[in-house]
C-alpha cells in the first residue's frame, strides 16, 4: 500500500506540484476579489421575489447581447472555480453564489433567494461587503 501511494508521488509530481501552485493562485484570487465582487450586489437585490432588474443605457442590441454573454461566461468560470474551491482550498460557496448571481437561467430568481436566507451565507456575505464599506444586503422577505 505505502509502496503504491509512493509510486503515485513519484510518476505524478510535476501534475501534483502545478495542483498545488495553482490551488494557490486560486485561493488568494478568490479572497481577493469576492469583497469586490459582492460589494457591487445592491443592497435591495433579494428583497423582493421578483427579478431585480438593472436599468442601463446599453440600447443597442448587439452590446446588450455582448455584454449578457460576457457576463454569463464569467458567471459560468466563477461556478467551476468555486466547484474546485470545495476541493482546494478556498471560499468555494461564496464564489459559486457570485457566479450564480451573474448567470442566467429559469429559476434563478428562487435559487438566489434560498441560498441567501441561509443566515450563515449572508453573515458572510455582509461581513466581505463590509470591508468595502458597503452596507449590509437586506435578508429576503
């Protein structure tokens, strides 16, 4: 059995070293970039069962679509960044629930409301928004 695990290290050290180097990266790029990434939720987001919508002056169809798109691509990378969080190291709930926030899909708006009425996921949430100096987000109706 040890002579097994051993082999293993050994045949895979260059893949198990560029794992760790990047559970690294991905952790410090996650505690660094949450508090700025949740400060940007209004404060009203999950208050009200319905959609929360957000009036920009993008009319034109073709940037309103890049951006959708942008948008959901990012919110999809934060999904599978936080999906390996749970692994590594790192802040693996609270990066899914950003992406979560940036994607579209039907059924999201009672998604978002139930994970955010977990005291524990909005304690965390307000004390990240906090250290931007934001005010808390207000706790679903």
């Amino acid at each position: 059995m040890i002579e097994t695990i051993t082999a293993f290290f050994e045949e895979y050290h260059l893949e198990l070293g560029m794992l760790a180097g990047f559970s690294v990266i991905i952790f410090f790029a996650s505690i660094l970039s949450l508090p700025f990434l949740v400060s940007f939720i209004p404060t009203d987001y999950f208050q009200y069962a319905e959609p929360y919508r957000i009036h920009h002056s993008f009319k034109h169809p073709v940037i309103r679509l890049s951006i959708i798109i942008a948008k959901n691509i990012l919110g999809w990378l934060l999904i599978i960044t936080g999906a390996i969080l749970f692994i590594l190291p790192g802040q693996g709930l609270i990066t899914m629930i950003a992406g979560l926030l940036l994607i579209n899909f039907p059924g999201k708006r009672k998604v978002e409301r139930k994970l955010i009425s977990n005291h524990r996921v909005l304690h965390v949430i307000n004390w990240l928004r906090a250290k931007r100096n934001k005010k808390p987000l207000l706790a679903p109706e």
